[in-house]
C-alpha cells in the first residue's frame, strides 16, 4: 500500500528530513483490521515494564528532543518520569526507523503520553509498577474504571483513574499551550484510539502510524 502524502517541513531540525527522503518500502504499514496476538501483545507490555524500570536518557538523546520540541513542551517532556521519556523516544525512534521522519507526528511521539504526568497533582507517581495494573483494569473493568475516575486532585488514586483515561486530552491541551502544532495536538489527543479503518488522509496516517509505534513499545 503506497499513501502519498504533503507534509509542510517546518522546522530545521535533523528529525525533519524532507519527505522525499521517506523509505516508503520500508515504512510501517498500518493495518488497523489486525491485532496483534495476546502473546506478541503481553510480550510487549512486559518488555515495556523492563523497559521502563532500567530506563535511562542519553544526553545526546535530549539535545535530539530539544531540536524537535518548542521550548516550553521541551520543559514539560523534562517533566515526565525517565522511564515516560524513555518509551516516548522508542516510539520516536520506531518511526524513524521505519522511515518517517515528518516533524509534527515526531513531535507527538515525544509527547503523547505527557498527560500522565497530572498525576503528580494528587501526589501519586505514575510509575511504571502502576502503570501495568491501570492498562489491565483499563481493558478489562473500564466501566467500573470510569465510574471511580475523579477529576478532583484530592481525591488521590481516584484522580489516578481520571489522569490515566484522560491523558491524551491533558497532553494535548498542554501541547497546545506550549506551543505545538494543530496537527500534534490532535495526534496527541488521538493516541489511544485504535485505528478502526483505513486511513482517509494524512493526519489519519499519521495517526495510524503513531498508533503502531505506541503499542510495540
Ligand atoms: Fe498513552
Ligand atoms: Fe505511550
């Protein structure tokens, strides 16, 4: 499956090389209709936990983020706990890997998950030992999730709930005071949202794309 795309290069950093110099033969081709396996799944959860426990960040990794950053979301991606900033840029380096390279949809891999970091309001750090046991009771007691979720910072692992299914509208609210583009904001705001059809448009690629990377990381 080809998609040709018009992405406006906007900024000089090294992250936005022009489309042309995309690999299309190589790049991730999202099929929505597919889900991956439970065991390729529960793999990759795992891997993610391991991940996120024995994090680091090179220092060269963050001249990369503020290359590709506003100032103020560079701020905020500091913000995040090592191991959110970790998997932000594997999900970075995922689509670069896979030949993308479009600045706004590198900018929303950096910060899609951004949003967790409101849990520090209620004093409760969202690390990677609760992040494990959230997904679960996410996919299997989401009513019951929803139904406890507080958006009151007082009210401490209730507020937990709220962060955790509402970080993508939190992320993208802050990514948009800080400066982002329309387009990564929505692709923030979007994140968690599988891909149900085959991408209509740019920003629907993009989105499928960044879907892709989120789950293998
Ligand atoms: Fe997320
Ligand atoms: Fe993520």
């Amino acid at each position: 499956m080809s998609i040709d795309i018009d992405i406006d290069i906007n900024t000089s950093s090294p992250l936005s090389r022009a489309y042309a110099n995309r690999r299309p033969h190589t790049s991730p081709i999202p099929v929505p209709q597919r889900k991956a396996l439970l065991p390729v799944r529960i793999f990759w959860r795992i891997r993610q936990f391991v991940r996120g426990v024995v994090a680091h960040v090179d220092p060269d990794e963050m001249l990369e983020v503020s290359r590709a950053l506003p100032k103020g979301a560079l701020s905020r991606f500091c913000e995040m706990p090592l191991d959110g900033q970790r998997h932000s840029l594997n999900v970075l380096y995922s689509l670069q890997a896979a030949g993308w390279h479009d600045p706004d949809l590198a900018a929303a891999a950096l910060l899609h998950d951004v949003g967790k970091v409101a849990g520090d309001e209620a004093g409760i750090f969202l690390s990677p030992w609760l992040r494990g046991p959230l997904v679960l009771l996410d996919t299997f007691f989401s009513a019951w999730m929803k139904a406890l979720a507080s958006d009151a910072p007082t009210d401490g692992w209730r507020y937990l709930l709220h962060v955790h299914r509402q970080h993508p509208a939190i992320g993208a609210a802050w990514a948009a005071a800080d400066g982002c583009s329309e387009l990564t904001c929505w692709l923030i705001a979007h994140h968690q949202n599988r891909p149900d059809h085959k991408p209509l448009d740019k920003r629907e690629e993009l989105l499928a794309l960044l879907y892709w990377a989120d789950s293998r990381n």
